[in-house]
C-alpha cells in the first residue's frame, strides 16, 4: 500500500486530485456536446439529451444509498439508464451511456467543488491540460504546440483504469508533450473502491504502465480516486 499511499498523498498534498475532476468535467461534458453537434438529425440530438436528463436522475437517486459501493452506483446507475432506454424502444453505445453517468457524477454534489480563491492553495499556479483516450488529436506536436502558446505549461495523461485497461493513445500523447518541452504527468483512474489488495494490484498495474508508455522518471504519477464508498468520502 506504500505507493497507493505515496500517489494519494502526493495527489492532496499538491491539489491535483481536485485539478483532475475538474478536467474530468472540461473534457467529459465536450465529448456529449461534440456528439450532439455530429447528431445527422433532431432525433439523434433529443435522444443525447434524454439520455443526460435519465443520468442526472438516477445518479440523484442514488445519492442515499449507504448499501452499495461507489462502483456499484456507478454500475447501477449505467444500468438504469439502459434500461429505461429499451423501456422507451431507444438505444445507445454503452459508452455513451457511461460518459453520460460520468458527466451527470460530476456535476453533482457528490463531487467536492474548489473555487480558484479558496481550498488547496499551493502559492504556485501550473497550467496543464488532463488528456485521455477521447483526446485522440492530442498525439500531435502541434496540438501541444498551440496550447503551449495559449500558456500551458504541462499535460496530464491518463495512463491506465482498474487492472486491465490502458489508454491507447497513452505513449504518443507523452511523446507528443516531450517534444514541444512542455512537463508530463500521467494518472490513474481508480476502481479498486477500498478494496486494499484490489488498490496495491492497480498501483502495480498504474507504476508498470508508466514504463511501458515512457513516463520519464521522476514524473508524478496520480491517483484519481472517484468511485469509492458513498462516492463523496
């Protein structure tokens, strides 16, 4: 639990765990907007919105439960969601579904809000932009290159998920951030709920993943700790 306990420490300490929820909602809420807008009708648009107002509600519903773990919600909730889509003769990739629940997680108050002005004050300022698989562009040079001229000075590249996934954009978008000289950092979406064996496995599978995709030594590695009991704990 060493390296469990080193990442989440790191994370408070710095205030990067409240920095990824909140790239969490820059980026989850353009992937539902980016669908909407490649929506070919005005079926496909309502369907979107149906589907975000089911997740708001559910998560909502949810909220109580003290019986279920935060990934249990999360399941349930996803669950849900479907199933009042195939009660309304509706479908919908489960993806979407999922990012919908993601977007509707965020935004509620189960999620802790930091105003700029108040909480974790570090006395230092450091831009960064949170990647992840949505953000295929951001292999590129270029994109980093842009954004290094907006005054970003580093990214944040999710590296793995749970014990089996790995982004599969992961090692290029890294490359792509070293080449501008731009700082990388990379992090790992938790699954492992208080489960400590489940949470030294994902730290392993987090630590050998950084390897693999070339995260330069030294680099901070950060846990981002959302599904867990009660999902606000």
């Amino acid at each position: 639990m060493k390296i469990v306990s080193e990442i989440w420490n790191y994370s408070l300490s710095t205030g990067v765990f409240f920095a990824v929820s909140a790239f969490a909602w820059m980026y989850i809420r353009p992937v539902l907007e980016q669908k909407k807008q490649q929506a070919k009708t005005v079926q496909e648009k309502e369907l979107i919105n149906l589907i975000e107002g089911l997740a708001d509600t559910v998560v909502t519903s949810l909220v109580s439960r003290t019986d279920i773990t935060g990934h249990d919600k999360f399941k349930a909730a996803t669950s849900q969601v479907r199933h009042s889509l195939d009660a309304k003769g509706l479908s919908a990739t489960e993806g979407t579904i999922q990012t919908a629940v993601q977007l509707a997680y965020e935004k509620s108050n189960l999620t802790p809000i930091v105003k700029p002005t108040e909480g974790m004050q570090t006395g230092v300022v450091f831009k960064a932009i949170d990647v992840s698989g949505y953000q295929a562009q951001a292999q590129a040079a270029s994109w980093w290159q842009n954004a290094k001229q907006h005054d970003i000075q580093g990214g944040i590249v999710k590296l793995s998920e749970g014990t089996s996934y790995r982004n599969p954009y992961g090692e290029t978008q890294i490359a792509a951030i070293k080449a501008v000289g731009l700082k990388v950092s990379g992090y790992h979406f938790a699954r492992f709920v208080g489960n400590a064996d489940l949470a030294q496995q994902e730290a392993n599978y987090a630590v050998s993943t950084a390897h693999a995709m070339n995260l330069p030594n030294g680099s901070p590695l950060v846990l981002d700790y959302e599904l867990r009991h009660g999902w606000a704990k």
